[in-house]
C-alpha cells in the first residue's frame, strides 16, 4: 500500500483544516500533500478571484490530476465534503490507490437538497439570482448550524473566520445536477475500482447520513461504509476526530496486510 496521502479538502476551506490528521498520519510514516483548490489560495477576508464564481468541479478535478501527476505513483486519496465527492471523480480516471470518503458531498443522480437541514443550510444564497455564476460563502449562522455546531463557540468562530469564499457554480453543480447540461458531478461508479471507505456522521446536516449511505451503495462493489453516530459534518477536527482517524490507520493498514 502506498504511503502517500493525498488530502483534498472541501468548499470554503483551505488545506490548513488537515493539519491535525497529517501530523496524525505522519507520525505513522505516511506522506500527506495537501493540495489548494483554484482560487482557494487567498487570505481570510480577502475578496475572492472573480473567476472562482464560474469554477466548475471539472475544473477542480483537472488541476488536481495534474498534481496527482507530478507524483511518483498513485496516492491515498482522502476528501471531505466536497473533496470526497472530487475524490470520487478522481477514483474514477484511475488515479487513486485508495479512497477515503469523508461525509462526502454525493455525485449526480443522489438528491442533497431536499433534505431539511441542507434547505436550511443554503436557503439564503439559492434566493440570490445568479448565485451559480458567483463567488459564495455561507454566514456565520449557516456554518455554525451545518457543520460546525460540535465545537465550542470559540472554535466556532476561530474556524468560520478562516474560511474563503467558494465557487456559486460548484455548488450548483452539486445540488442541482439534474440541470446541470455538463454533468460535471457525474461519477461512472463502474471505474471506481479502488478500495473505498465511505464515512458517515449521525449528526451530520449539510451531508445527511442518508444520503452518505446511498454513495456508499453506488461503490458496493468497492466499498466499505462505516458511521459515526456522535459525529457530524466537521468531523476531520470535532471532538474525538483522533479515533476516527485511528480508525482510517487501522482500515489502510489492513489493506496493505491483505496486499502482501
């Protein structure tokens, strides 16, 4: 099994939101590359680029191939959120050795937003018209309630003010991909053909736990699910993100067992 990790974080965010679980895996010998999604690489606060509101997930995947590419071999992929759904896009051009899915957002033909907590979610961006062709961000309100409503009011706020801005069109791409002409969320299941984790949080609102069991299902073939009841959306760094990780350790360690 390879010992490289490549860790693709979710929308808003920035690679700095790995930092605890690549100091967990380096301590165990791994390599982590933390990649910056296009346009992501800008200060809190800082107005976004205006080409990041047209950014499509297509976009994202192709430059992060690219950096797949300049690696010696295929890595680990581990995403979050909208980084497991790229995880998944990149599974599929055969460029994962594994993949770990972490409350990922869904791929094509799995609805996200008719779920009440994701209406809530987004509610005050979808009323803007044209926010599909613009740079996005949720408020403070939205984050807390969605994804960040596990940690305690001072991480919660430490944690929103890191965030960037996102790509209006990547999101509508995710939660609209029934209108979406280009089918950028699509993801062909049969060329998924890497071992995949797929992980759950029982308390996850902008990623419903239903709605993560039924990727797993897409990737039956593959695919190992496993739930967190106690954990939600954020769960790269809640409360108890250590046994989680541990947890991944354990799964990939198995997998090179199973290899030799």
């Amino acid at each position: 099994m390879n010992e490289t990790i490549f860790m693709i974080h979710g929308m808003w965010a920035k690679p700095h939101v790995w930092d605890a679980y690549a100091a967990f895996f380096t301590e165990r010998g791994y390599r982590c590359v933390r990649p910056t999604l296009l346009y992501h690489d800008i200060e809190p606060g800082e107005n976004p680029d205006p080409r990041l509101g047209t950014t499509s997930l297509l976009d994202y995947a192709d430059d992060l191939e690219q950096a797949i590419e300049s690696l010696d071999r295929c890595p680990i992929i581990i995403g979050h959120s909208m980084g497991g759904l790229l995880a998944q896009m990149l599974a599929a051009r055969g460029l994962a050795e594994a993949a770990v899915l972490l409350t990922p957002a869904p791929p094509a033909g799995i609805l996200l937003v008719h779920k009440p907590s994701v209406i809530r979610t987004f509610w005050k961006m979808q009323v803007q018209w044209g926010f599909w062709r613009k740079p996005v961000r949720l408020g403070f309100e939205e984050s807390v309630y969605s994804t960040l409503h596990l940690l305690d009011p001072e991480e919660q706020r430490e944690t929103y003010d890191e965030l960037v801005w996102e790509s209006g069109h990547a999101v509508f791409e995710i939660g609209y991909w029934f209108l979406d002409g280009d089918g950028a969320a699509r993801v062909d299941e049969t060329e998924v053909t890497c071992p995949t984790l797929v992980v759950g949080g029982g308390k996850d609102r902008m990623v419903p736990p239903s709605v993560v069991r039924r990727v797993a299902r897409k990737y039956d073939h593959v695919a190992t699910y496993k739930e967190y009841p106690s954990h939600a959306h954020w769960i790269i760094e809640e409360p108890g993100w250590e046994d989680v990780a541990g947890d991944l350790v354990a799964w990939l360690e198995g997998l090179r067992g199973a290899a030799t």
